[in-house]
C-alpha cells in the first residue's frame, strides 16, 4: 500500500508541474492533469499488483515505476489535447460574438 501512496504523490506533483509548464493552463483547472495522472497511476499500479508483479524477484521495481511514468505521460497528453482543443473553440466563440 505504500507503493500506491508513493505513486500518487509523485503523479499529483508531475500533474501540477505539467500544468504550470502549459502556456495556456488558463483554460482549464489546476486539477486536471493532476486528476488523469493519478486515475491511470492507480489504475496501471492496481493491474500491476493483480497480475502480481510487486511480488517478483527483480520485478517489484515495476509497480512503482511504470506507473508514475504512465501517469505523467497521459497527462501531458491530455494537456496537449485539451489546451489545443479549448483555445480553438474559445477563439471561434469569441470570434462569433465579436461578429454579430
């Protein structure tokens, strides 16, 4: 259980540092990278732990790990693709309005 209170921490801190790191974090919350770092940190550690690699000689390094880097990579995807995605429609919005 330690592992998983491990991965959490680290994965909320690499969530709030790829958020502060996008030019354009206004457009949505300081807790959503945060948020999808640490749904598929759990979710990858859990699976890891089911399928028993916590408990391998030589494997119990993975757990820990893999998740951590699994849940900072899909944050910064979802960053990616979010931001890109709010900008756009809030530029159109705005243009919208802006032309009646």
């Amino acid at each position: 259980m330690l592992s998983l209170i491990i991965v959490v921490l680290a994965t909320v801190a690499a969530g709030f540092i790829v958020w502060a790191n996008d030019k354009r974090h206004a457009k949505y919350g300081a807790g959503l990278p945060a948020g999808v770092a640490v749904g598929v940190a759990a979710l990858s550690w859990i699976i890891l732990m089911a399928a028993g690699f916590g408990y391998l000689p030589g494997l119990t390094w993975l757990p820990w790990v893999l998740p951590i880097v699994l849940g900072a990579a899909a944050s910064v995807g979802a960053v990616l693709v979010l931001s890109r995605t709010r900008a756009r429609n809030d530029t159109h919005r705005l243009t919208a309005i802006l032309r009646r």
